[in-house]
C-alpha cells in the first residue's frame, strides 16, 4: 500500500503542476479541474453524519447515491450551526469515508434538479477538509468564498483542484455556509489512476433486437471498469416492448449475482436505470426485451398461495387471459372483478364499463373489464394495454361454525383463516380472531366440551388480535370490549388541560372505557387569559360527532359509544358577543367565549318595536352571514362581535304587477313564515330551474320561514301575516331571497334572474344591478354549473292551480301538443307576440 501511495503522491503533483499552468482568473479561492485525464472518482464515498437531517427525499446521504436527480437540501430556519474558535457558524456540514484511503487531487459538485429554478440554492462558499485517522485534526484541503462558478443548470458537475496535496485520507467534511437555503446533488472526489490497477469487463447483450443497452461509468459509455466504479446500465426498447426484468440480471465471472438498484428517477416508460458498484470481476449482463406484457395484480393467501391463488401474472395485450384460480376447497368465492384505471390510457380493446355498486370505486376511474365464467375455477377476459387488477371477495366454510355468543356484536370481530373471513373451519385450522379494539378482557372461545382462555389455547398477538387451533365442534366467542379514549392532554405549554373519569376514576390518554358507561370531562384552565371556546367528541367508526349534555360551569359527560371516540377541545382569550336592540327596547347580557369558539344564537330577549316581530341576528362587519336565526350555531373569530336585532312586520301589504288577467309577485319572508289571508283569491309557489326552464310547484297560502316564492293573485294587493303554521305542500324549490339589501359579490359568483316583464317578454330576467333587494324571491346560477345561456328564463307551471281559477285545465300527460294555445282553447299560429297565459307542450306558460 505505502508504495502504492508513493506512486499516486508523485501522479498527483504531475496534474497539479499541468493544472496550474493552465488556469486563468477564477472565483475567489476556487481552483479548476482542468482535465480529468488520468484521474477517476473516488469508489465507495458513504456519509458518516451531518448536522441537518431535512427529509428523507433531501438528505444529506444522497449526496453519495450516484443519482444527480436526488439531491440534499439545507435550509436554514433548520438551526444547522456549529461552533469554531468562539464564532457561530450557519450552515451545515457532512461528513463522509472512502472505502479506503486516498490521496484526493480534486473534487467535484454537481447542481441539484432545482438549479435552474432556484440558483440562489446553489453553494457559493464552502470547505473541503480531511483527515487519516478518525482521533486526527482536521486538515483543510481546499475551500472558496463567494464562488459563484455554479450556474443555473440542473444536474451540471464541476470539477475543482485540490492544490498540492500528496497525503493519503479516509475520512472527510464538506462544510458549506449561508444563504437561507442550499442545495447540491452530488458530492465526488478524484484521485490518480493507478497504471498497475486492473480493469474488468463488462459484457453486455448484442442480441437485442427490439432496444439497446448501454454501461456507463460517470456518464461516459464504457465496456470496462476499475474495482468500485459505480457502473449505470440504460436499457431502452421501442414503443409496445418491454424490459423482461424478471429476466434481468448481472453476473460476476464465477456466476455469482450482483447486488443491483433500480433508479427510479432516471427511468420511464420506455427506459430503465439500474446500478451497481463494479466487482475484482469481469461482469456478464443478462437483458431481454419483449412484446410488452402488462402486470396482472391479483390476491395471494397462505403459503405460497396455496389457500388461494390466481395466475396468469402477466399477460399482453388483446391476448385472451385464461385465470386459473388454485384453492382450498372450503374457500369460496362471493364475487370476482377484474379492473383498470381508466387513465392509464389501454383497454379500449376490451370490453369494459364503469365500476358500479362500489361507492368509493364511482369516480376514481375505475374501469370493469367483462369477465366469462368458464367454471368454478376459471374466467376469461381480454388483456387491455394496461395494468389489470383482480378483487375478490371470499370466505372460508369449513365443518364447524364460529359465530358470536348471546349478546356479543357479531361486528365487533372479525375470524379468518389465512386472511380470508371464516364463518366455519375444520378441526385443526389455525385461525385469527381480531377485534375492533385493543381493549378486550375475559375471551373465551367455547364448544361443548372444548373452553380456550387467553393462555390456555388463545395467543395474544398484540392490538386486539388473537389466534387459536379450531376443536372438531362449533365454538362461540365472547369477550368484554373497552374502546379507546383519545384526546390532547394539554393545550397552551399545559395552562389548560382535559380531566376525563369515569365513576370518579382517572381515564388516562387512550384509556378504554366500555360501552354504555357515562364518561365525565372537566375543563381547566389555570390561566384566566384562556377560557373555554369548544368542544367536540367524535366516535371513531364514522367519524360523526356524539352529543354531550354540560352538567357544570366546566364539566360535560356523554356516553361512551361501542367504538372509540376522539376529544377535541380548544381554550382562548376572551371574545364578547353584544346584542344590540336596533329599534327594539330592553337589554341582553353579552355573551362571552374563547377565541374560535362556537355559540348558539340565544333568542331575543329585546321588546320588539310595535307592529314587528323578532326576525333573526345580524352582524354589519360579516353581511355574507345573512340575517341569522335564533338556535343557530355562530363561530367567533379573533375578535368582539356586536349583533343586531332584526325586525320583521306582522302584517305585509304586496303590490304585484299584472300579467294577463293576473297578477305576479315575489316574497322573501327571512325568519318568519308569513300565510296570505283566506280571503285573498292568491297563491304562493315555490319554482324548480332546469336547462333554462323555470317550473312553479304549488305550495299554498302558507310561506315557511325562509321559503322565496311567487305568488300569483287575482288583485293587484296581497295581504298577509305572520305564520308558525306548516305549507299545504312540501316542493323543491330553487329561488331564494334575502332580508336586507345586499351586494350581489356577497351573495356569490355567478347570474342573478329577478322576476318582470322586458320587451313584452314575462319571465325571470337577467339582473345588472349590484344590490339585490330584501324580501324579494330571484334566482341565482353559479358560474361553473351554468351549461346553457339566456337573458330571460320562461316559467311554466308543474300542475293545474285551483286557487288561481285559471279558466282551462292543462292538457293531460301524454297529449301535448307543439303549437301555442290560448286558455280558452284557440289554436295560434306560432309563438304569441303578446304577454299573457299560454299552454304549449301540454304547460301552462307565463310570457
């Protein structure tokens, strides 16, 4: 080795001495590699440390993974610093060993994948340093300052000198300081070539017909390599073909495999990237390259698949797919699906259609391929140019039932064999018995004459899992369940906490709790800066939240579902709900509650001014809230909040225009509901939009609280007054209302239709105002859900209106008719010109 070195000490100094008389003006301190000519990369770099650890995906160990795609990335809000002679240091730094010592010549820095986006990430002042022995001092090598040699370029190396140096090393840092953020994708050094080291070869395939392959060493195509080298094999094939990898694979001379890795960030659909560190041996690469045959992904249980299995694994496409289905005979199939993703662009060969009868299968583009039942073991379908996927559902039957004891949910547990659910097995089968929760005290599996007890024929195997040998008779399983209880211990560095107990005892943090059992809270907050602001409980097996009743200034309890819950609760600095009278007299206490939190709206406790009734709240800072009603749920943000009283009229007195021999209006009541007198020759609808079309539905003389309506009437005035009653009739409705005057932004984004007569034309209009005016009904579309375009939408009415007296009924479904009709039968020949009731296709229309 030492005469080794001596040899690599004086080849150094040679290159040093050609490099000096070669450079010209550089960045400050940084000295080029000028030619890489009797040089190689250092084999066998590894890191040893760091003081940044950012991500998996950005690390500093990717610096020496021989992928220029990947990269380590600083970034210094990370707090990487180090101190040196008294002085802090930002930055960071790696530390790296070779293999064995070397003596470096120079070094090399290749950009990151983000450097032509981000160039400011590039380093500009760093230091290179070295030492044999790992107890020795560090030895600068070489370094730069405000360096700013690397440019703009993704995944660009450059090379630098390291002056002068003739000693061998084997451990090394590589610091690099400021800015904010840094990032580099690798890290190399060079040393001199031996004379005497040998290369060995790399036999490549010469029969690939379909694609090439290519061995490169630091990206220059080779056929030969020294110990170490790490070596890229690129295999390409042409459109429609496929690297067989099942097939390939790389061998010493004395038959022995490579160890290889796949890079996945330099391969694609028609190329493949592998590498390995070159042996002390000449190598042989084993490559085919085939009509491309598509992956068929299917379920596999027991061992090597002898429960049950599916095959083919692999089929081409437009090829008719025969599926062998190899099981026990007590396992039976429910159902089988074969499927592939619609987006990956294959199949259209095939039949095929949506998935159905799957709810988290309807929009994920899955797309069905048609299978043919040949017989109990075998399908057939037609292989699409795509990755297929085969779901199955089975359970095994055997001789002897297992089923749940008197009074256990059936569905707190689930048995299987091999993963596969058992209703039954045979004497003998090893099966798995897993609950829905970890908490499970007193299981017995019990038969007539056969009684297992954790310990005694059941293994506990963690997280609510066990496992038992099946008796030569039917068991029953039962088992006393706790679910967990979860929740935050503390919030604000523990000023506030939850207490939770249950019959005066402590539950701690996921603590189990059986179902049925009153679990109480306790809020604290041992710093009158924070009060309580919410609280919520969900239980875990559908995620809905569980009502809790508050029985204390602090304390709330609920009951304690069949599945675990999950406490959420938030404290905050004091915010004050005021409720102001508006023209009502009288006064309300403030409300108060923690910042985020979530009231109910209380009910008014102001005199109403005369004539009026308490409507709802409404708050001027956040009119997009609408008049709110009392019992609602209002969120406070950061701030004191001031709402006001609205007032509504007892009694209201509607102009309405005539149309016809008829007349229309709208009316928007807010939050009260409003009856037209009994008297009055009116009626109220509410009305349905489609394509363009606006249908009335009849919903009588009541007006729910709320509810926007039309309201057609045989004079020019319609009275009403205020109403708790119900509607005569229940319809869908697409009109709405507001009960102040309000900016139509606030509203929403899309076109606003009020109701009026324009150009002898009757219908909703399209409206340009900027304020839409209270207590009046129009019709709102939203701008992505309007696929069709009109300046005035027709009304037409749903069924035949007895209020209204209209002098002829609508013909029956079934007769309608393409021409335009009076009410009193005429036929016109064409579209009316003038405004008035009409019947056309069998609907009464309003023009």
């Amino acid at each position: 080795m030492e005469k080794r070195h001596s040899f690599l000490a004086r080849a150094a100094m040679m290159l040093l001495l050609a490099v000096f008389t070669t450079v010209k003006a550089w960045a400050t301190n940084a000295t080029p590699l000028t030619s890489t000519e009797g040089l190689k990369l250092v084999p066998g770099l590894s890191a040893t440390g760091s003081n940044n650890y950012h991500s998996w995906e950005t690390e500093y160990r990717k610096l020496f993974d021989g992928e220029a795609s990947t990269s380590w990335h600083y970034y210094k809000g990370s707090g990487t610093i180090w101190e040196e002679n008294g002085n802090t240091i930002w930055g960071t730094y790696v530390e790296f060993q070779s293999a064995s010592a070397c003596i470096p010549v120079g070094y090399r820095l290749t950009t990151s994948n983000s450097a032509a986006e981000h160039p400011e990430w590039n380093p500009t002042s760093w230091r290179l340093m070295a030492k044999a022995n790992s107890s020795d001092a560090w030895t600068t090598l070489a370094e730069a300052s405000e360096d700013h040699t690397l440019e703009a370029k993704n995944c660009q190396p450059y090379n630098f000198a390291i002056a002068g140096n003739t000693t061998a090393y084997k451990y090394f840092r590589f610091e690099m300081t400021e800015p904010d953020n840094l990032e580099l994708a690798e890290l190399n050094l060079w040393e001199a070539i031996d004379p005497n080291e040998p290369k060995y070869a790399i036999n490549l395939p010469t029969n690939l017909t379909h694609g090439t392959i290519d061995a490169l060493v630091d990206g220059t195509s080779c056929t030969e390599a020294y110990q170490g080298d790490r070596v890229n094999i690129r295999v390409t094939w042409s459109e429609g073909y496929d690297l067989a990898r099942d097939e390939f694979s790389i061998e010493d001379a004395d038959g022995n495999e490579v160890n290889l890795d796949e890079l996945w960030r330099e391969s694609g659909d028609y190329y493949r990237t592998y590498a390995f560190a070159m042996p002390a041996n000449n190598v042989t690469v084993n490559a085919n390259i085939d009509v491309k045959r598509y992956q068929i992904n299917s379920p596999c249980y027991g061992d090597d698949g002898k429960t049950f299995s599916i095959s083919p694994r692999k089929a081409t496409a437009n090829e008719t797919v025969t599926l062998t289905i190899t099981k026990l005979e007590d396992v039976l199939i429910d159902n089988i699906v074969a499927w592939y993703n619609q987006d990956s662009g294959g199949g259209k060969e095939a039949p095929l259609h949506r998935m159905r009868g799957d709810d988290s299968a309807k929009d994920d583009g899955r797309m069905i391929l048609e299978l043919t039942k040949v017989d109990e073991t075998h399908y057939t379908f037609l292989m699409p140019a795509a990755e297929v996927y085969i779901a199955t559902d089975l359970h095994y039957e055997g001789k002897y039932g297992v089923r749940a004891a008197s009074g256990m949910d059936d569905e707190s547990f689930v048995v299987s064999m091999d993963n596969i659910s058992a209703v039954a097995a045979n004497a003998g089968d090893e099966l798995w018995v897993s609950f829905n929760t970890d908490g499970v005290e007193n299981l017995t599996i019990a038969g007539e004459t056969t009684t297992l007890t954790v310990g005694n024929g059941i293994n506990s195997m963690g997280a609510g899992n066990y496992t038992f040998t099946m008796p030569a008779e039917a068991v029953e399983i039962s088992a006393d369940l706790l679910y967990p209880v979860g929740y935050e211990e503390s919030v604000f560095d523990g000023d506030c906490w939850v207490e939770v107990s249950v019959d005066g005892v402590n539950v701690p943090r996921y603590g189990h709790v059986a179902p049925g059992k009153t679990v109480t809270l306790k809020l604290v907050s041992k710093d009158a800066a924070y009060i309580f602001s919410y609280l919520y409980i969900y239980e875990n097996k559908h995620n809905q939240k569980l009502p809790y009743t508050k029985t204390g200034d602090d304390t709330y309890t609920f009951v304690m579902p069949a599945c675990g819950v999950d406490i959420r609760y938030g404290f905050g600095n004091p915010v004050n709900i005021v409720f102001e009278p508006n023209g009502g007299t009288g006064e309300m206490a403030d409300m108060i509650i923690g910042q985020g939190g979530t009231i109910t709206l209380p009910a008014c406790g102001f005199t109403a001014p005369e004539g009026c009734a308490f409507e709802g709240w409404y708050e001027e800072d956040k009119p997009y809230k609408g008049v709110m009603l009392e019992g609602s749920s209002y969120y406070a943000d950061w701030n004191d909040h001031t709402l006001k009283a609205i007032w509504a009229p007892t009694t209201q007195i509607l102009t309405a225009k005539q149309v016809g021999d008829k007349y229309w209006t709208t009316f928007y009541g807010g939050g009260v509901g409003y009856a037209i007198d009994n008297d009055a020759y009116a009626c109220a609808y509410t009305a349905t939009l489609d394509e363009g079309t606006l249908t009335l539905h009849k919903l009588g003389k009541v007006i729910p609280a709320g509810t926007a309506v039309i309201i057609v009437s045989s004079e020019a005035t319609v009275n009403m007054a205020l109403s708790t009653d119900e509607a005569e009739y229940t319809v869908e409705n697409s009109l709405r209302g507001v009960s102040l005057s309000t900016e139509l932004s606030v509203i929403g984004n899309g076109t606003f239709y009020v109701m009026g007569n324009a150009n002898g034309h009757f219908g909703f209009h399209e409206y340009k105002g900027t304020n839409m005016a209270a207590h009046k009904a129009f019709l709102f579309v939203e701008d992505e859900s309007n696929n069709w375009s009109s300046n005035c939408i027709d009304l037409s009415f749903d069924e035949e209106d007895e209020i209204t007296s209209l002098p002829q009924p609508l013909p029956l479904e079934g007769s309608r008719s393409a021409h335009w009709y009076t009410l009193d039968g005429r036929k016109l020949q064409g579209e009316p010109a003038t405004t008035g009731i009409y019947i056309y296709n069998g609907k009464k229309i309003v023009k």
